[in-house]
C-alpha cells in the first residue's frame, strides 16, 4: 500500500506536483496519465515555448544558456 501524500505541516495543504509541457506531447501524455492512476495530484502547465517554460520557471533566457 502507498504511503498517504505528505502534507506541508504550515498550510496544512497537500503538495502537488506541477507539470509543464506542449499540449501535443505524448511523453507529457504519459506522465499525466500515470500520476492521474496513481492518485498524485497535480497541475498542468501548458507551454507553447521556451520563453513559456522560463516564464513559468522565473527564469530569463540570458540564464538559460549558462555563465
């Protein structure tokens, strides 16, 4: 049996993973579809670009590419 979400002992909230990925993506498929069978929740993040991903990571493009 899995061990039951752990729970942020501040917000009394159960973590979620966020996923991010194009909406066509069969990996992004696939990993949606096995954290959905394995009651995990989660938030979907759909990116339609790099620029997307960074923006949602709090990134800049000039971080990106390294010193």
């Amino acid at each position: 049996m899995a061990p039951a979400p752990s729970a942020d002992p501040q917000t009394h909230r159960t973590r979620r993973v966020r996923l991010f990925g194009l909406h066509d993506s069969s990996e992004a498929y696939l990993i949606r579809d096995f954290l959905a069978r394995s009651v995990v929740e989660f938030d979907w993040v759909e990116i339609h670009s790099d620029d997307d991903a960074l923006r949602e990571l709090g990134t800049s493009s000039s971080h990106a590419d390294g010193p």
